[in-house]
C-alpha cells in the first residue's frame, strides 16, 4: 500500500506501518470505537454516496476524543514543513495545539496567527510563543486582517496558510449544536469543505 508495510504488530517495525480491519454492521459505533483508540482520524472529503454514514467527519470530531485530520485531494509533499495554527482564545483551540505538539516539534517553521476581530489584540499570541519554546517549538506571530468585512475568517486563515506555503493548518474544532442537528457552521464547517491542504482539527 504505497511502499507502507503491512503489519499486525508493532514488532520489527521502526517506521510508518498499517493494518486493515474489516467490520461489519454498527457503522457508526465501530468508526467511534477504532477513532476514539488512534492517535487520530485521517479523513478525505465524501464525493460519492457510500456506506458510510453522511456525518462522518462531524461524527468522529465530536465524538471520538481525538484528533481528525481533513486530507486534500492532493497529497502534500510533507505536513512538517511549514505549519500554520490558527489560535483563538478556546479551549477547543487549546486541545488542538496540545494534539499537534508532536508535529510541531518537527516542522522547520510554525506560525501562530489569529484573525483580528473585535476585540482580539496580538498579546495573546505573544504569550503563547513565548511559553511554546519550553517545547522546542519556535514560533512566529501574525494577526491576520481580513481582506474586507465580507472575507470570512475561515478565507483569512486559508488565505495566510496557502500564502506561507503551509503543508497543514491546525485549529480548535467548534460545534454550536448538538450533533444530530447540522453542527457546524462558520469556520469549522468552511475549513472542512474548501481547505486545499490537510486540516488538523479537534473539537
């Protein structure tokens, strides 16, 4: 699969390695079940009808706990090069940089930005750099302005990612509702939909 070995154990395996599973019926409990056991979900966007549930990406970002990653149609050619984190003062966006620690750790550059709204100054961004260091994380600062009133925050931090050359943005995950009930909108939802790299997202 790819040159990625095929293994049922960890042993003798120093790199990346994979597992098929098969299952049947329960889908939804079972993709929770495996997700809420991984390091985190990588997930393309849905282009046809399938078997799996219409929700999906909403299901396992509210439900499984951990991680899931939004993969572009294209591959990138690494997610450590340059890493963009879109931070606002949220627990979600809190849980989502803890998450990503290990690959902040080994991106060549990291750039922290937020989208100047009413309100919002840069010295949260300036205090965060400042204490991400004590994890041998070097950070660069930048408080986006959005083009127009009319450019959403989800374009801004699209626009900065694709203008910094970032092989992954990283963000807090937000649900306004319950999940039966069209959950996301705003940001969450217009970076699932339209973002051209990999989106790092917890809720």
């Amino acid at each position: 699969m790819n040159g990625i070995p095929m293994q049922s154990s960890p042993e003798d395996c120093a790199g990346v390695s994979a597992q098929h599973l098969g299952e049947t019926d329960q889908a939804e409990a079972r993709l929770l079940f495996h997700a809420r056991h991984r390091d985190l979900t990588v997930l393309g966007r849905p282009h046809t009808h399938d078997l799996l549930v219409d929700n999906v990406i909403e299901l396992l970002l509210m439900g499984s706990g951990r991680p899931v990653v939004i993969a572009p149609e294209s591959s990138p050619t690494a997610v450590t090069g340059t890493i963009v984190v879109g931070w606002k003062e949220t627990a979600e966006a809190a849980r989502a940089l803890g998450a990503a620690m290990p690959l902040l750790q080994r991106a060549r550059r990291v750039i922290l930005v937020t989208v100047a709204e009413e309100s919002v100054t840069a010295e949260p961004l300036t205090h965060l750099a400042q204490l991400l260091k004590w994890h041998r994380v070097a950070v660069e600062t930048r408080l986006l302005e959005p083009k127009s009133r009319k450019h959403s925050t989800a374009a801004t931090l699209l626009d900065a990612a694709a203008s910094l050359g970032a092989g992954l943005l990283v963000a807090g995950g937000y649900g306004r509702r319950p999940l039966r009930e069209a959950v996301f909108g705003g940001v969450t939802q217009a970076l699932i939909e339209h973002a051209q790299l990999p989106v790092f997202l917890l809720h």
